[in-house]
C-alpha cells in the first residue's frame, strides 16, 4: 500500500474487520479446527528501531505503532498496525473465548513469486512485487525496512504445513527465505 486518503477507513478497519468476520464464520461451523492466517512480518517490525541495528525478528515481536498514532500516521505504518490489530483480533478471541478451533498465523515478510492472475497495470501489484518492479526504474528506489523475503511458493507450503501439523495450533510463525535480498540483485 503506497497511497491512502483516509488511514482508518482504508489501512485500519479493513484488515481487522476481514479477521473479526472470519472469526465470525468459524464460531458458526463446528467443523473448523484450525484458522491458518496470513499475517505479516510488519506485525513485529519495530519502526522506531535503527535500520542499522543487526536485529532478528521472531514471532514474539509486536510492532509498537498504536492505532491512533496509524490513524494520523504514515500509510506505511497504518498498513502495518491495520495487519497487527486484525491478527490482535485473532489472539484475543482464542485467549477470551477459548473457540473450538485454535490459529495459525504467519508472518512473511516480502513475497515475491510467480502471479499466477491478470495484472492489468502496476498499481494493481502487491506491495512486494510493486516495490520490486519499481526498483527497475531509473527513477525510483522503494523504501526496503527489511532484506527479508520468501518465495510465494514456499510461504504456499508453509500454509498447508501449518494446517496439517498439530503442534502449529495457536501459534505464530515467521516465514523467510534463508537469504537477504537487495533490489540490485
């Protein structure tokens, strides 16, 4: 997301409504076991941390941005905290109503990876892959927080893993490539 008129309407309430209906729906069907959530790794990314720092995020990092500072903040920092309070939603609905079924969430950072549906113009790429193809243009270096990325196919992987291995339930998993990349590469 590089563009947004309104932080709360469009970075904020979005993501965590879509994690509140989910919810919703799972609440309904007893036969759901297990919620597997494509988070982001912008959930645990600290901002107000030094690019220059050497850091490891794990998935016991929160970001620390609130939603009041998103709401009147950069679109850059709404996306994240739009993300961190939909899985916020997640967590909290397991550890106060204690549902039948328990939650995967995955925190990739980058995805980079074959897009396998119609792109119609640039702006309709995912930040990833729209970060990625404007660092081709001699005019243009997108803002890079990370060197960390992963292969869409993999994090695919890494879902049915998710879904398919008891020991997962009701927990957070960052998902990365072995590997940095840099847009020169």
């Amino acid at each position: 997301m590089t563009s947004a008129t309104d932080n709360e309407k469009e970075l904020l309430l979005p993501p965590i409504e879509g994690a509140k209906a989910i919810l919703g729906a799972a609440k309904k069907e007893k036969s759901v076991k297990r919620i597997v959530f494509t988070s982001s790794l912008a959930t645990a990314f600290n901002p107000r941390r030094s690019l220059t720092d050497e850091y490891t995020y794990t998935a016991a990092d929160w970001n620390p941005v609130t939603y009041d500072e998103a709401k009147a903040g950069s679109v850059r920092d709404a996306y994240r905290v739009g993300k961190k309070y939909a899985e916020l939603a997640l967590w909290d609905c397991v550890r106060d109503e204690k549902p039948h079924f328990d939650i995967v969430t995955l925190l990739p950072p980058y995805v980079f990876g074959p897009i396998v549906h119609p792109i119609a113009r640039v702006d309709d790429l995912n930040v990833s892959c729209k970060d990625l193809w404007l660092s081709a243009s001699p005019s243009t270096i997108p803002y890079s927080p990370t060197a960390s990325w992963v292969d869409v196919r993999d994090l695919a992987v890494a879902h049915a893993e998710a879904l398919l291995r008891p020991e997962c339930g009701n927990q957070r998993f960052v998902v990365a490539a072995p590997e940095q990349f840099s847009f020169q590469r």
